[in-house]
C-alpha cells in the first residue's frame, strides 16, 4: 500500500512539472542537442533494460530493494532542486528535480536495487550537461590541466612554446593553437558511457568514483596529448596544419574508453582476492550481511516524510502552472536567431572611432562547451581618430542558451580580473591583467536574442574590449561605457523581432 | 697503531647490518599496526590513527609491490592484472614526464631565455616576445635582468609602450631597481628637460627625478652617466661643470662630439663649437678610412658634416656608404640627409643654388614619390621673383653639367608655372630626349602641381593648360 501510494504521488509530482519539463525540451531543441539528448536516451534506456532484462541483471542477486530511507534522501534532494528551480527562475533545476522523481518512480515500480536508483538519478540530472552554467570553469580547469600537460611534452620533445591560459602558442609560428585548446571533446558521452558502465556492473559510488576520476584523468592526459602532436607537426610551419577533428575525436574517445577500462581491471586486480576461492567466501560474506541487514518497513513516519515531500514538490508545480511560470511558448528556430544576429549591421564610425571587421583575431575560439552548435564569434575594430589614443574591439559572442560568467572569454587565455565585476544595468564591467605589461578593460552584456528580459534566454554576448600597456583611467572607462551602451542600444535595436515572430524562448 | 684498521671492514658490515635491522623493525613497526584483525574491538583515537597510518603502509607496500605480485595472482585476478598493464604503464609514464618537467623547471626556462638571447641578436623583435612569454610571468625566474631583456625584444617587437611600461616598473623611486633602467628614465628626463613649455615647478620635480635616478643608473660606460651629469650640471645652471665635464667625454670619446656641440651653441660658444665639429669630423674620417664598414662612423661623420653645414661632404660620405652596403639602410641614411638638406635650404633666407640641387637630386631619386610632390610645392608655388632666381640657379647646374633630364624637367616646371609655354615645351622635350622615361614622370608630376596649386589661381591655370601627350615628343629628334 505504501509503495502504491508512493508510486501514485511520484506521478503526480513529475505529471505537475511537464511544463518545465516541456520547456526545456524545447530549449535543448532549439540549442540542437539532438547528439547528445539522443546519447542520453540511449544510456538511459539501456540501464533500465539491464535492471530489468533477466540476462543483464547480473548483479540482481545481491541486489535487495530501495529503503525509504534512501528515498527520502534521494527525494529531498529533488525537493532542493525544484525550490531553486522556482525561487532563481530557472528551468534547469526543475527539470532536475522532475528527473530525479521519475528515476524514483521507476526504480520503485521495476523493483530496482538504491546503488541502481543512484545511476538513474544521475543520468536524470545530466541531460542538459551542456547547459551547465558551470561547464565553461570545468572546460577552463580540465582544459588548463590538459594544456599544462601538453607542455611538459613539448618540453620533452624540445618545441619552443608558450601559454596564453589554457591556450598554446608556439614560438614559430605567431598564432595560438586555438582549435585543439577549445576543452575537453566528448566529455558528455564519455561520462554516459562510464555511468552507463557504473550501472551495469552493479558498482557502488566509492568504486564509480574512482571510475570516474579515471576517466577524466585519461581524458585530460589524452587531449594534452594530442595537443602536444598537433604542436610538433604544426611547429616551425607558417600555415595552420589542417586535420579531421572528427577522427581526431573519435581516437581519443577509443583510447580514453580504453585506458579507463584497463583502470577499472587495476582496481579489480589490486583490491580483489588473491584467488577465486576467496572471492567465493567473500561473496558469501556479503550475502550474509545483507540478509542480516534489515529495513525500517514497519515504522509509518518515514513515508510520511516522504509523501509530504512528494505534496510539496506537486505543490511547487501546480503553483508554477497557476502562476503561468514556464507557459510562454518557443516559436523560435535556431536558424532565424543566427540569421538575425548575421545580419546586424554596425555603424561605420561613431564619435571619433572608426568601426571595422577586425583583420586579426588571435584570441578567438570555439568552445566544445558551446550550447549551439553553429556558435559564432564576431569582431570589429575600433580604431581612433588623431584626437584618442588606443585602440578597442566589439565583439560577439553566442548564441547562448544559458550566459556564463561574463569574463569566461578573458580567463580562459590567462587575463586575470584586476577589480571585482561590477554591474549596471545588465552590463558587466570589470579590469584584467596579464603578464607584466598587459592591461584590460572589459564592458559585457548579454543582449537577448528575442524577447522577454525577466527570463534566461538566447543571447549574444556583446563585448567592447579596450587592451593597453597602461592603467586604463577612470575617464576612459567611463567613456568606454558610455560607447558600449550606444552599441548594445543600437544591436538590440536591431535584434528586436521578438514581437513580430510572437512568443519569447526562453 | 693503525691495528684497529684491520677489523675495520668486519665492523662496517656489522654497523650496516644493525641499521638495516631497526630500519626494518621501524618499518615492520608501522606494517603491524596495519594488521587489523582485531578490528572488531573498539579502539580509541591514538589507536585508530595508529591503524589508518599502519593501514596507509600497507596499502603503499601493495602498491609498490603490485608490478611483481601480480603476475603470483590466479584466475580472474590475474586476468584484470594483465588487462590493468596498459592503464599502469601509461599513467607512471605521465606521472614521470611531469615530475621529469618539474624538477629540470630552470633548466627548460634558461633554454627560452637563451632563445630569446638568440632572437635579441638576430632582431627577431616578435619570435624573442614569444618565448619571453613562457618566462615574464613567473615572479621567481623573471628578474630585473630578464625583464630588461624582455623590454629590449619588445621594443624590437615595435611595442615601445610595453617597453616603457617595463623599464619604468624596473626604475621605480621607492627601491633599488636596475642600474640600466635608471640611466633610461634618467636620460629620459634629460630629454623631458630639453622640451621648452616646461613650469618652474615642473623643472624642479624632473631635476629631482633626474638626480634619483642618476644616482643609481650603472650597467652603462661611465662616460656615458658623465653626459648625464653634465647635463644635470647645465640645468642645474652650473654651466662651467657641465662643460668640463663634457669636455672630458668628449676628449675620450670623439662619438660625442655632436653632443658636445650642440651644448657650446647653447653656452653662446660658437667659435669652440665649430672647433669640436672640426675635430670630431676629423678623428671620425680617420676611423672610417681604417675600417669603411662601420655604419656608426659614417652616420655620425655624415652628420658632423651636416652640423658644419658641408652639405656635399656629407653627401660623399653616405654616397660611398652605399657603394660599400648596397643596402636598403644606407639608400635610407642618403635621403634622410638629403631631406635635412632640402629642409636646411628651404629655411629663410632661402638658399636657392641648395633648394635646386635637392630638387633635381630627389627628382632623380624619388621620381614622383610624395617626398619629390612635397619639394616642388614648397620650392616651385612661389613668388615670380623667387621663381625666377631658381630658374637661375637651375640654368647654373646645367651649365655645371648635373643630371641633365632631371634639370631641364626642373627648368619646364619653373617655366610652366612662369607662364612661358614655349620654353616649358623645350625645356620638357630637352629632358625626355636625353632621357625618355621623363615623360611619364612629367605627366604625374603635372597631375600632382595641378592639384597642388588649387589656391593659386594664376599658377593652377598654367598647370591646368599644361598637356602633355605621349608620342608629342620624338626623342629621336635633337
């Protein structure tokens, strides 16, 4: 009776959070995740299959059923998510907390084991990895871990080079290996794979962990690898050497998959039994143990807990469908957004500065972290009249689903802020520094796509760089926001066919 | 007396066999605590923390034991130990490959610096930037020296500004800082100084600027802290230190000897002043005669000369530093002498004979460069009386026998903007009969005075009727 009741109320609170849900289906839609959403289902799929197929439950015998302990856990954490879903206005979460409900609910209908319950969750909670306002510090720390590495090779191997943050430069050659340092490739189904191999295996977290580290171990070691191959092949050449990054990829997820499984039979081989007679004894041991382990069933007040949860996260929904909080539709393609931001047309000069396409850009990359896959990168120049000194950049950045930290672009090649980020306006303002002479005033906005500005949505990043020798003054940053301003004013001008198309994305 | 020496031996092996055994028993020690059979007892902290080490011990022991235990392993254990190879070697060789890195740090950074030596004396400005950058941040390697290397490649590198910004950070005023660096930001306010728009009390801040780093500039020849200190001494207003203390440099080092110069015309000492040109001129010629493939003395007996104002002389000087470099640098040095010339001549009161020869000569040069359209502006769009005395002094260099195209093509110019067509036409065909390709130089030239002469309404209507056709002119026909 408990369990049906569970059941029943685990619908009702994933049944309340369809709109959400549905919004951010449509966002990964819009973002083009199809590669990723269809990985997704795939590893899901199979490791509903392998709990519940006879022939791949090969760790169904010492697998006893969820505690309500441990559902309570793993529904409070639901219940966190879903409040901040709410309260900071942003899908994700909720979609999250759906996620780990519907994991619940199936775990508990098919019968599956906690460790199982666990592995679902986690894939649950990974469908929008991409989105991850967090991705770009991940990308930035592995890619820097990964780039130091290729260093040591390169040091090694005796090529001259340098590094601009988490991007190499060679000595002979003046421009930055910007495309092999654009983060960790193949992450999301390298980690599908490892959790989808976590689950089948029957592992628990501490061994999963392990699995885990492993696999971003070898998947930093190897792309510091191929950095550093890359280097040696492209050093002392004055042309950018071209390769498929394709096949690039698909040996690197070949030889990280590799060395991951060959970690895993390290573990195997150094914590299991000296022998296959022990290891019958030790499973027995375990048998017993859990036989002996026995569950909290006959108290009441544990499922209390859990169906008052269970109301509140229902509750949370339904005040989200009354409120109209996630109903605004998304009639928007990707295409016409890129279309639209292509088609923006800059004044040519404006108050003393004369605005052109930029004719170098060493600093400008693509990220494997991107959130859709036709993610482009604009740049103008600025150049002075007689009357200013220096010189400034307009750039944008997107399309953006999810904006991250306004100085990502900055810290990623190594500026490190000078002051803190300020904010006026939904513009973000802040000094850098690099090296010893390096000095950087950043003026950054993300300017919406299409329409509503309470909401996260498409946007575009739109930057003016202002890079000197010297301190930039308090006059010149004032002036250098002032001349931001009229351009975000004059892009949004033109961006702003929200009304037109109908309803907003968000 | 050395008997005890023959037992020696034995008692080494016994001392090592002792250490050896409380070395094992230390270790031993640490292992048994790892033994934890009786885990089942409750134990207090010491104890547990006792356990955890000794457990920490044996998991290092296994660990360093795995590569040979394992191959004692049966069945599916064995069967992982094989399969774990891969992961085992790989992952100690990246272990190994960053400690390798790690621990030879210095010596991989000497190898940039010394890259960035190499560039510095190739003048490879942007390649010695470049793997400066592997070095310039790390705070414990780059010291003033190597930052002051960074800002001789970065000014190589055409980035002046960083380079200031480098040097001015290696000469602060609230610590010691590079002797170099000091001599650069003192020499700098000397140069600050020199300018005229200067208030009293900005003078005195930049005297006391100049005395601080003055008194700590070192890492240069000492006669070259003397200039400083003479001119230190001048705008001190202690003009006869300044002298004597230049006039010693200058006894020792001929090379100053424009400087020196330039200090007597300020001290009102223009007889001397010419007498310290003579000479210099002079110590310079003899040095050049000695070793002609020294750029430095013929730069500065060019412009010793210039200082004289022998303009030809210092002509033939830059001339035969072409004849011997054949280089773009000395084809540079003669027309930016000769442009001090033009300049010289140009300055009122006019020297025509002068502004004639530079025109002819840059016309030879620099055909129908901006320099050339510059110089005929200047010399040509005005007055008819002026115009005129260069028609002279034209007539005069052709009768001298100099470069005759270009003359008669001078003499066609002057005679067009005079309003004498006939002669202008002579004067044009003249010059495209020794010389054919005048004509196409003529037809620019004529297009650039047209425009050139816009605000004079007399002079562009001249040049406006002026046209010249290709084929007008026979060059066959004398």
């Amino acid at each position: 009776m408990d369990k049906k009741i569970t059941i029943g109320l685990l619908i009702a609170a994933v049944a309340m959070q369809t709109t959400a849900i549905g919004l951010m289906l449509k966002q990964i839609a819009f973002a083009g995740l199809s590669m990723d959403l269809a990985l997704f289902f795939l590893a899901f799929a199979l490791m509903v299959l392998t709990g519940m197929v006879t022939p791949f439950s090969r760790s169904s015998t010492d697998e006893h059923p969820i505690r309500a302990r441990y559902l309570i856990l793993f529904v409070s954490a639901a219940v966190g998510t879903c409040l901040l879903g709410v309260l900071s206005n942003d899908p994700v979460w909720v979609f999250r907390a759906a996620g780990l409900c519907f994991a619940a609910l199936i775990a508990l209908v098919a019968g599956f084991s906690t460790n199982r319950l666990f592995y679902l969750g986690l894939v649950l909670c990974m469908v929008p990895l991409s989105l991850w306002k967090t991705a770009p510090w991940v990308h930035s720390l592995a890619q820097w871990l990964a780039s130091s590495f290729a260093g040591c090779l390169l040091d090694i191997y005796k090529v001259f080079y340098f590094a601009k943050g988490n991007v190499i430069g060679l000595v002979s050659t003046d421009f930055l290996q910007n495309e092999s340092c654009s983060g960790l490739r193949l992450i999301y189904p390298m980690i599908l794979l490892a959790i989808a191999y976590g689950c089948f295996n029957g592992y628990r977290f501490p061994r999963f962990l392990y699995l885990l580290c492993v696999l971003l171990f070898w998947a930093i070691v190897s792309q510091g690898a191929w950095i550093a191959v890359e280097a040696i092949m492209q050093d002392r050449q004055s042309t950018k050497v071209s390769y498929n990054s394709g096949t690039v990829s698909v040996i690197l997820f070949a030889s990280v998959t590799l060395l991951t499984w060959s970690g895993d039979q390290f573990f195997s081989a150094f914590f299991g039994p000296s022998s296959d007679k022990e290891s019958e004894t030790s499973i027995d041991a375990k048998k017993i143990e859990l036989t002996n382990d026995k569950d909290i069933s006959d108290s009441k007040v544990p499922w209390m807990v859990l169906w008052s949860m269970l109301v509140g996260i229902a509750f949370l929904g339904g005040w989200s469908i009354y409120k109209g909080q996630w109903a605004q539709g998304l009639n928007l393609r990707q295409y016409e957004a890129i279309s639209a931001v292509e088609s923006l047309k800059l004044e040519s000069a404006v108050e003393g500065w004369k605005i052109g396409p930029a004719t170098k850009s060493t600093e400008s990359f693509s990220p494997v972290f991107r959130q859709t896959p036709d993610w482009k990168h604009w740049e103008w120049d600025l150049t002075p009249d007689q009357s200013r000194e220096g010189s400034m950049k307009l750039r944008i950045d997107g399309i953006w689903i999810a904006l991250p930290r306004p100085d990502w672009l900055w810290r990623w090649y190594g500026w490190k802020p000078d002051l803190v980020l300020s904010e006026d306006n939904g513009s973000f303002s802040f000094a850098l520094k690099r090296s010893i002479v390096e000095e950087a005033y950043v003026v950054t906005k993300g300017v919406r796509v299409v329409g509503d500005s309470t909401l996260p949505g498409p946007v575009v990043q739109v930057s003016l760089v202002h890079e000197s020798v010297r301190p930039i003054t308090e006059k010149q940053r004032k002036e250098h926001k002032e001349l931001h301003a009229r351009g975000v004013e004059a892009i949004e001008k033109q961006l702003d066919f929200g009304a037109a198309i109908g309803d907003s994305i968000r | 007396m050395l008997r005890f020496l023959t037992d020696l031996p034995i008692r080494i092996i016994a001392w090592i066999s002792d250490l050896l055994e409380i070395t094992l028993r230390f270790f031993a020690g640490f292992l048994d605590r790892g033994n934890f059979e009786d885990s089942g007892h409750p134990v207090g902290l010491y104890r547990s923390l006792n356990r955890k080490l000794g457990q920490f011990f044996w998991f290092l022991a296994k660990l360093i034991s795995y590569p040979i235990a394992g191959f004692f392993y049966r069945g599916k254990r064995r069967q992982a130990f094989l399969c774990s190879i891969p992961f085992c070697v790989l992952a100690s060789s990246v272990m190994a490959s960053c400690l390798l890195v790690a621990f030879n740090r210095e010596r991989i950074l000497n190898r940039y610096l010394a890259r960035v030596q190499n560039a510095y004396s190739k003048q490879d400005g942007p390649k010695g930037v470049r793997a400066a950058m592997r070095w310039i941040g790390d705070t414990e390697y780059a010291n003033a020296d190597r930052k002051f290397l960074y800002s001789l490649v970065e000014i190589q590198n055409g980035n002046a500004g960083s380079a200031e910004r480098i040097l001015e950070g290696l000469s602060p005023r609230d610590s010691t800082g590079l002797g170099i660096a000091h001599f650069w930001k003192a020499s700098q306010c000397v140069g600050k100084l020199e300018e005229s728009n200067l208030g009293e009390s900005q003078r005195i801040e930049l005297l006391e600027d100049l005395d601080w780093h003055l008194e700590r500039a070192s890492g240069v020849r000492p006669e070259q802290i003397a200039l400083l200190e003479s001119m230190k001494a001048y705008w001190d207003g202690r003009l006869d230190e300044a002298e004597s203390k230049y006039r010693k440099v200058f006894e020792s080092d001929f090379s100053q000897s424009l400087g020196f110069a330039a200090l007597l015309k300020r001290l009102g000492k223009d007889q001397e002043r010419q007498a310290v040109l003579r000479t210099g001129a002079e110590r310079m010629g003899e040095g050049l005669r000695s070793d002609p493939w020294n750029r430095a003395y013929r730069v500065q007996l060019a412009s010793l000369y210039e200082a004289l104002g022998e303009w030809g002389r210092a002509e033939q000087v830059n001339l035969e530093g072409y004849k011997i470099h054949r280089d773009q640098d000395s084809i540079d040095a003669y027309l930016a002498s000769m442009e001090r010339r033009a300049e010289a001549a140009l300055k009122e009161p006019r020297d025509l004979r002068e502004v004639a020869y530079c025109l002819v000569k840059f016309l030879r040069t620099s055909r129908a460069g901006p320099r050339v359209q510059d110089i005929m502006v200047r010399s040509l769009l005005r007055p008819q009386s002026e115009l005129l005395e260069l028609q002279k002094q034209l007539q005069q260099w052709l009768v001298e026998g100099l470069d005759l195209p270009m003359v008669h093509l001078s003499l066609s110019f002057c005679k067009g903007l005079s309003g004498d067509d006939t002669s202008r036409d002579w004067h044009l065909e003249q010059a495209c009969r020794y010389e054919p390709s005048t004509l196409g130089l003529a037809q620019s030239l004529i297009v650039a005075m047209q425009e050139a002469s816009k605000n004079q309404q007399q002079m562009h209507e001249r040049m406006k009727r002026w046209q010249v056709l290709e084929g007008s002119i026979d060059p066959k026909k004398r």
